[in-house]
C-alpha cells in the first residue's frame, strides 16, 4: 500500500514536471500564441503544489526551472520571466491556505513574486556589469525587432511599416518607462486568471479551494479614487519624475476598474443568462479590441457612484444608519 502510494507521489511529481515544461516550450517556440500558453504556465505549479505539498511540489518547480535553463542555454531576462510565472504558481498554493481573501491573496502572491524578480534582475546585472535600465533597454529592443519581422511575414504594408520603423526609438523609450507598471498589471492579471482556472481543475480532483463568494459582485475599494486623481495631477508637475509616478500609478489603478467592469459584464451575462458560446465570443472581442477594454475600465471605475449591480452597503448599527 506504501509502494503504491509513493509510486503515485513520484508519477505525480514527473506529470508535474513533464507538464510544466510542455507549456514552457509551447509559449516559446508558438510566437502567435505563445503569450495565451505563458498565462498557463503558473497553473501546473499551482495544482501540484496544492496536491502534493509543499516540498513535493517544490521539487517539481525546482526541476522545472532547471529545464528552463537547459533549453534557453542561459539565464537571461528571458528565464527570469518564466521562473517568475511558476513562482507565482507556487505562492499562490502558500496563500490559499491562509484563509485570505481574494484581494489579499493576489496582492501579496504578486508583491512577493515582484520583490524576488527585481532581487535577481538587480544581482545578475551586477553580475553582467550592466545597469538594469540599459539591460531592460536592450531586450525592449530585441523585443520590438522580433515584432517588426513578424509584421513583415504577415504582410503588412511597406509604409506602415516604415512608420512603426522610424517610431520604434520612441516606442521603446515610453515601454522601458512604463514596464513597472506593466509588470504589475500582468501578475494582477496572471494571477486572477491562475485562480479562475484554477478553480473547476481543484474541484474535479478534490483540492482544497476557498471560497472567495460571487466575485461577480467584487468592487474596488472607494478610497482608491483619490489615488487615481492623485496621480491624475502628477502628469500635470513640471517634474519628468512625478510625472513618471504618475503614469505607471495610473496604469495600475485603471487595471483594478478593468477588475471591477468584468466583474460587472459577468453579473450582468449570469443575469441575463447569456450561453457560454455568446459568452466566449463577448470577452474575446473585449480582449482585443482597445476601445471596449477601456470602456470596461469606464465602466468599473464610474460604478463607484452608478453602483450599476444595485450593490447594497453593508448593515451597520442604528447609531451610524441614522
């Protein structure tokens, strides 16, 4: 019975690992879709870690990132990324445990994972002898090469290109200025999409999974507006600092709303009792069309005062009531 039980830890274990570093290769080496895939990649850590337990499940993240190593050759920007993505898989799994809610849960997996990202790209530009703005620099550069030749391959017109070409020095000036805050919005974003996914797969296999209530009815906190208009004013300082601030502080609270505007078009989907085919076809087209995905963040932030889901406050005594 022993035997039988450590053979399935030890299959589990490989599966993990096996896993993990399909999805790895598959963000990789499919560059058209390859972004949907690295969504995916805190997922496996994530399940195994809930699974197995933490040194089991460490063990399959360790391996893991050995692989990763192996097969890109190197540590770079590159495998710090990836190692990042799992990261956050694995504390997510720590989390849980505690009972936290929803918002804590991702905040914390999210600062935890930026903090140890930003300790390692400071020592291996120290160890490299480069400083992390020239270093981030570069691989923006190599980064906007690489979409400018798959713009080639897909045909797009020679004049568009000869624009977005004579652009690219100014691109890259505002992405290495914004990618703080690009950083955070895509691990707010990785992680709601790790426990969203997450949940049915702990379900099916009898995994501990809180209940974090009708996140259809989530709101931000109000006292964030003030936040949003403070950072509003920044832009308009003389100061190329606060204005900066300002900007990256922006991107991030307006994720928050986009947060709270799905959460809006889901209740409002679940009321009206959309099928799931609408469903799918209704979030895609606001995945990739920029001018729905800001009015889904118009829409979570105005809701403050619209409370648009007739969202009751919560009861208080009758001192405060009246």
């Amino acid at each position: 019975m022993t035997q039988t039980f450590q053979g399935n830890i030890s299959k589990d274990i490989i599966t993990g690992i096996i896993i993990s570093s399909l999805i790895f290769i598959l963000s990789i080496y499919m560059p058209l879709i390859g972004f949907f895939f690295s969504l995916l990649v805190p997922l496996p850590i994530f399940f195994y870690r809930s699974k197995l337990g933490r040194v089991k499940g460490a063990i399959v993240l360790l391996v893991t990132i050995f692989l990763i190593i192996l097969i890109l050759g190197s540590i770079s920007i590159e495998t710090l990324f990836f190692v990042e993505l799992m990261l956050l898989g694995f504390v997510l799994s720590e989390l849980i445990e505690f009972n936290l809610s929803i918002e804590k849960i991702i905040l914390y997996a999210c600062g935890i994972v930026l903090a140890a990202g930003f300790i390692c790209l400071l020592l291996y530009s120290k160890s490299s002898h480069t400083d992390i703005e020239s270093m981030v620099s570069e691989y923006v550069s190599e980064y906007l090469k690489l979409v400018m030749e798959l713009y080639q391959n897909m045909g797009m017109q020679e004049e568009n290109i000869q624009i977005i070409s004579d652009s690219l020095a100014s691109i890259r000036y505002v992405i290495v200025r914004i990618l703080p805050a690009f950083a955070v919005v895509s691990s707010f974003f990785i992680a709601w999409s790790c426990l969203l996914l997450a949940k049915p797969v702990f379900k099916v296999k009898n995994i501990y999974y809180p209940d974090f209530g009708l996140l259809n009815l989530w709101k931000a906190p109000e006292f964030l507006v003030w936040y949003v208009i403070g950072c509003g004013f920044m832009l308009f300082l003389p100061s190329s600092g606060f204005k900066l601030f300002g900007l990256n502080g922006l991107i991030v609270l307006m994720s928050v709303y986009f947060f709270q505007g799905i959460a809006i078009v889901s209740f409002f989907f679940e009321r009206k009792q959309f099928p799931f085919a609408l469903r799918f076809i209704l979030y895609s087209l606001i995945a990739f069309q920029q001018i729905l995905l800001i009015f889904i963040i118009m829409l979570g932030f105005f809701d403050i005062w619209l409370n648009l889901r007739k969202i009751k406050p919560p009861k208080t005594g009758s001192h405060q009531s009246s």
